[in-house]
C-alpha cells in the first residue's frame, strides 16, 4: 500500500496553481514604497518667500535699486601730486582725472559723470589693489564730467596714480553757505516670464475599473507619480532655467521688448521660458571682487578661506544668522567630510527635534558670520550635486499667472474609453539684485 502524500507549500512546483496563482507573497498588497516624498523644497521656500499673483501679462517687470552709498567711488587715470598741508589750508592739486565711477553721482554705467553735487566732499586715496591708503582729500572743485580739484588734508604729500581708488567719505560743507546741489539716482528695472508646464496622465477605462495589487488602483498611483514629476519640472525650470529675452539683471541684456514672444515651439506657437536663479547668477554675476555671487571651492580650501566666502554672502543682511541653502549630495557629502577632519574648523551641527523646509533634520554648517542650513534637495543631483544655491528671499518672487489646477476626464470626444487627466501651472520666478544670491561650486 502506497504511502500517502503529504501536502505542502511546494506542491506544484513553480508553475502549479498553488504557486502561480493561490500563493500571496506580498507583504503589503495594497501598498507600494515612495523613493521621493518631497521633491520641490526649494518650489516650497519661494513661495513662502514672496507669492506674486493676478499678473496682467505672462511677461512681467520688476524694480529693483542698488543703493549708491553702499559702494561709493572713483577710479583714477592719470598721476597728480598732492601737496602736503603744512600751514593747515592746504593747496589745491589737480586736475585729477577719473574713467570710473561707481555709487556716485548716480549712473546706469561706470563712466563718471562728476558735478557740483561733489563740492566739499570728502575722499581716502587707496591704490590700486584697496591695501595701502595714500591720503585724505577734498574735493574743491568738479572741472568736467571726468575731471575734478582737490586739496590735501593731510600733512603728508603724496602721488595718485592710474587705477587709484578715490572713495567717498561725505563731506564738509563751508560756513554761511546754501544748501549744496543735489544728485538722484534712479529705479532699475528686471523682467522675467512665467512658462506653462503641463503634465498628462492618462490610461484606459478598463485599467482604471481594475483592482490590483501595489497600488489598488492605478490612476490614483499614476495620478501621484506625475503630480511629483510635475512639481520636480517646475522647480528644475525655476533654477536652471534659461530665455533667450534675458532678464535685464545686466546691461548687455536686451533693454526693450522688442524680441518678445518671438520664441515658438514644434507648433509655431509662442513658447516662454523662465530663467532659473541658478542660471541667472552664472550668467550675471559676479566672479570676484566686493559683489561676488558665484564662487569655486576645492579640496584645497580652508576654514579661513570659508570665512571670508561667507562675509561676502552675509553682507547684505547683518541682521540675519542663518540662510536656507539648497545643495546636492556632493556638496553635503564634502562639507560632512571636511568637518571630520581633525582640527579643520568646519562644524556641522544636526538637530534631531527641528525640521527643515523638506522635512528633513537641519543640518546646519556654522560660521563666524552666520549660519548655513543645508537642504539636501533633489533637483540639485546628478550633473548640480556639488552645487550650493544661498538665496535671498526678499529679492525673489514666486509669480504666477494663472492659478495651478488638476483637471480630470479632459478627453470625452466619441466616447472615448478611458481617462485623461491634466497638471496644469503657468508661473516663473522674479529675481532682483543678482549680488545677493550666492552660489557655491565645488570641485
């Protein structure tokens, strides 16, 4: 008599019914696990910042003003002696020649444009490279537009030279005098556009009836999926975004909209871009001097030449402490490691009970001048991961012309059988006064 034959989990082998068809090996059938929970933090911080709506046009305009006291002076191109004020009146030099002027009087270029607002106005005489001061002077007299006489008042002569830096202090005005002439200086004006992004999901009605494993239903998991690459689309086109209209944010832009809407796409149709604020401060800012926007590191920088980065990016707010810095993983990954090293100055300090923006621990890079809040963002991997973005919310804008919708079932036209549905937003980012926005690339 035959043994009988016990039933187990393997009967079948691979391909019987109990394997192929009546086994359940899913630990959460109705589940499925998010790679990206949060993919726009830097989208997220902007329109906390400033939310700019019931636009007139796609195409928008803004002010911005540089203020001329912060940076105040005249660069020399020719040599005068300056005698020295022995008996305490002093004689007056000149004239001295300028092909410079920056912050005064008020001009959209640095061609000087002196007048008899500079009268009696104070000046120091730095050389060329802003490290040895030669003397103190004032002015007496604004010969011409470039030119100007001054008297020593020191009891030192001295010589300018080509590329002196002659910067203003204020001035001393004479007793019994009226009121001197004035100066203005004047608005700027910026511009950007906003773009339209659109993202469809559509499947078939007899997908959509089906209950499945994973996700029961797979237009509502189709329906989150695109919702995140529409958010990502938005913030990579706010970052790295480019146009050919330009922005205005420099003078070799185009100074009217005479090329507007020229752009057109594989319809002939009008297509506007944005340009990103990542791409904006590699086009127009400054690579060195006192309004350095973007800066290289490398594995050779130290603690000191940190510090000296970081003076330049808190300068325009003294009141702040901290700046939201959005970064790649490389970028977070070398700073991380820096701080490792032994006796190297970084410090990088993690808070378990605070969160940022994106839901993430802070991690926060401390400096004599403030501190970094590093925000590990998504859209700055791959070819930006060693990038470091420090923007200044109040010289940024969230704009959007026509309010973001989700439109369901768009497409019905003969019975269609199945289901399209529609991401829809039309916006773009106001960027003004590029020097406060700072990025950092590390090699």
């Amino acid at each position: 008599m035959a043994d009988a034959t016990v039933r187990h989990i393997y009967t079948g082998g691979t391909s019987g019914v109990l394997y192929t068809d009546r086994r359940d090996f899913y630990l959460k059938p109705k589940q499925f696990a998010e790679l990206f929970p949060n993919v726009s933090p830097f989208t997220t911080f902007l329109m906390k910042a400033n939310f700019r709506t019931g636009l007139a046009d796609p195409v928008f305009k803004l002010f911005e003003h540089k203020a001329p006291w912060e940076r105040q002076y005249l660069v020399a191109s020719t040599a005068v002696t300056y005698t020295a004020a022995a008996t305490g009146a002093g004689t007056e030099c000149g004239p001295q020649t300028f092909d410079e002027a920056y912050g005064l009087p008020y001009s959209s270029t640095s061609t000087p444009a002196l007048t008899n607002a500079l009268d009696d106005t104070l000046w120091e005489v730095w050389d060329e490279a802003g490290e040895t001061l030669k003397g103190n002077l004032i002015l007496t007299d604004s010969v011409a537009a470039t030119q100007a006489d001054f008297k020593n008042l020191t009891e030192t002569e001295f010589d300018s030279a080509d590329g002196d830096k002659f910067v203003y202090i204020g001035n001393a005005q004479e007793e019994g005098q009226v009121a001197p002439e004035a100066w203005h200086d004047e608005l700027t004006v910026v511009y950007n556009q906003c773009q339209i992004h659109r993202m469809p999901v559509e499947i078939t009605g007899t997908l959509a009836q089906a209950s499945l494993k994973g996700a029961n239903k797979e237009l509502q998991r189709l329906r989150a999926n695109k919702m995140a690459e529409h958010k990502i689309g938005i913030e990579k086109s706010l970052l790295f975004g480019a146009s050919p209209l330009g922005t205005g944010l420099s003078s070799s832009d185009p100074s009217t909209f005479s090329d507007l809407d020229k752009l057109t796409g594989v319809n002939d149709k009008v297509a506007r871009t944005t340009v990103g604020l990542v791409r904006a401060i590699q086009l127009y800012g400054a690579t060195s001097g006192d309004y350095q926007s973007s800066f290289d590191v490398t594995s050779a920088t130290t603690y000191g030449d940190l510090v000296d980065i970081l003076e330049v990016v808190f300068q325009y707010v003294p009141m702040s402490n901290s700046k939201d810095t959005f970064c790649g993983a490389g970028a977070l990954g070398w700073w991380s490691k820096r701080a490792m090293e032994k006796n190297s100055g970084f410090v990088i300090n993690q808070d378990s009970a605070d969160r940022n923006i994106a839901g993430q621990k802070v991690r926060t890079l401390i400096t004599p001048h403030g501190d970094l809040n590093l925000i590990l963002t998504h859209s700055f991997k791959y070819e930006h991961k060693n990038q470091m973005l420090m923007a200044d919310p109040t010289n940024l804008e969230y704009v959007q012309y026509r309010p973001s919708k989700f439109s369901t079932n768009i497409k019905t036209d003969d019975g269609y059988d199945g289901v399209k549905d529609e991401y829809f937003s039309d916006n773009g980012i106001g960027i003004t006064n590029i020097k406060a926005h700072q990025l950092i690339n590390i090699a």
